[in-house]
C-alpha cells in the first residue's frame, strides 16, 4: 500500500526570478519554507487558511513574519483573504 504521494518539482525553481528573490532576502531558511508551505498546500487541496502563526508552529519556526512575507511578498501563492494557495 502507498503512503506517500509525488508532486512535480521542477529541477530548475530555485532559477525563477521570484524564488531568487525569496533567497536574496529570506536565504535558504525561507526557501526551505517555502517548500514546506507547498507540500502542506499538496496536502489539503491546494489550499491553507492564512493563519500565520499556525503555519509556523508547524512548520517548527517562531517566526511568523517570515511566514507571513513568503506567503504574501514573492507572488508566489494568490489569496482571498482568507485562505491561500498556488496557481502552478
């Protein structure tokens, strides 16, 4: 039986303009991040409420403003103001 599922990754992300711009500011601990934000996304139906502070309890960081920047600063994920999620 299968416990684990496969998402595409491309080999080249951490190339798009969006993601340099993530690492310029944020280094690898927001790209690390940013990866689990998008497994948690694949998890739940591509989308999360945008509860910042619970995202970052479970992804093991007390910083919830860097949360809160990758989710809202790098148009990486859209938002209706009460949940978010990816479009790629």
């Amino acid at each position: 039986m299968k416990t684990t599922y496969y998402f595409s990754h491309d080999f080249n992300a951490r190339t798009d303009n969006k993601i340099k711009l993530l690492l310029k500011e944020k280094g690898w601990t927001g790209y690390g991040l940013f990866w689990a934000i998008v497994e948690d996304l694949y998890n739940n139906a591509n989308a999360l409420p945008l509860d910042y502070e619970s995202i970052a309890f479970d992804l093991r960081t007390q910083d919830t403003g860097i949360i809160e920047s990758i989710i809202n600063d790098y148009d990486l994920f859209k938002n209706d103001g009460k949940f978010f999620w990816s479009e790629s």
